[in-house]
C-alpha cells in the first residue's frame, strides 16, 4: 500500500479503538503527539523501504536509508512481523520514555497511538499481492484472501479507488455513530 493509504488506516485504526473502548482523559497535548506519533507509527514498517514516504519527508534521508537498509534486510521482512511489531514498541517505549523529560504529554497514550498505528501497516499490507511475512523469521507470507490474484497491488486502482475511499467512510461513519463521544472529547480541550 502507498504512504497515503497507510496514512489513513492508521488513523482509522486510531478511531476504531477510541470508539470501542472507554477513552481517558486526554489533553489536547497529548492528542496532538499522539496524532503525530500514530502517523509514524503507521509508516515505520516501511522504513525498509529506500523509497519510503518516511526518508522523503526527512533531512538526510538518503544516507538514513543506506545505513538502515542492510539492517532491516529487504522490503518486508522484519519490520513487517510480529517479531518486529514487538521490537519497534520496545524501541519506541525508549525513546518516548527519554522525550517524557521535555514533553508533558501522556506517554502511555502516545506509545499506544504509535502501535495502533504501526499494527493497522501490517494489517492493512496482508491485504496485498506480497503479502505480510507475520511469523518472521519464518519464511511464509500470509495474506487475505489467501489466493494471490485476489489480493490488491499497491497503488493500484482498487487502492486508489476502494480503499482509501472506503476508510474515509468508515471514519465518517464511527464519527456520525459516535458523534457525542467526539463532542464530548473536542470540548474536554475547552
Ligand atoms: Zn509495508
């Protein structure tokens, strides 16, 4: 899947669960990061990737790319698996840990927000011809549907024409749902 839709079913994901589960209080700081943090969470699996939205966007990418890439081995592997969902939390409860010294915001919430993020990738990507190798280092990929010609390619027209559009509707439909949660939640920053 393209930066753009992974972008975007990171966010959904972020709504599904806020809509689901009883939600705490949460400053307006802390929804801020944590909106942030969710869109890199939703992007890091691919950091694998040379041509990642993630390096574009960020000064020295290049030689970032060049130095990560023979660690993470090629495009979907490591990063896109269990093995790496739980690793990159790790590295992320880390660094979000050392950041709580300058930023007053909730880290439970944002480190959360990231792994929602980052899991709703690996989920999303298992719906593609390549496929999401989940048991990783085992060598098998998995994907839905199982049968390969049935599953979507990235950046494809279904991509560009179903999914985003389809997630777009989905978050229009948890917000109209669950319209006073929302309200409720917007006027908390008041
Ligand atoms: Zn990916």
């Amino acid at each position: 899947m393209t930066g753009r839709t992974h972008d975007l079913a990171a966010f959904t994901a972020m709504t599904i669960v806020f809509t689901t589960i009883p939600t705490p209080y949460i400053s307006l700081a802390t929804a801020l990061v944590a909106f942030g943090v969710n869109m890199v969470g939703g992007l890091a699996p691919d950091i694998d990737q040379p041509s990642a939205k993630l390096y574009s966007n960020i000064r020295g990418g290049k030689i970032l790319s060049t130095i990560i890439d023979p660690l993470l081995g090629s495009h979907r592997l490591l990063s896109h698996s269990i093995v790496g969902l739980v690793l990159f939390g790790f590295l992320a409860k880390l660094l979000l840990d050392v950041s709580a010294s300058v930023l007053l915001v909730d880290m439970s919430i944002v480190w959360w927000a990231f792994m929602i993020g980052f899991a709703s990738h690996l989920v999303v990507d298992t719906f593609t011809k390549e496929g999401v190798p989940w048991l990783f280092p085992i060598p098998i990929r998995f994907g839905i549907p199982p049968l390969r010609f049935l599953r979507l390619s990235t950046g494809g027209f279904v991509e560009k024409s179903l999914v985003f559009p389809g997630l777009l509707l989905v978050n229009a439909y948890l917000f109209f749902t669950h319209y006073s949660k929302f309200l409720e939640f917007f006027r908390s920053f008041g």
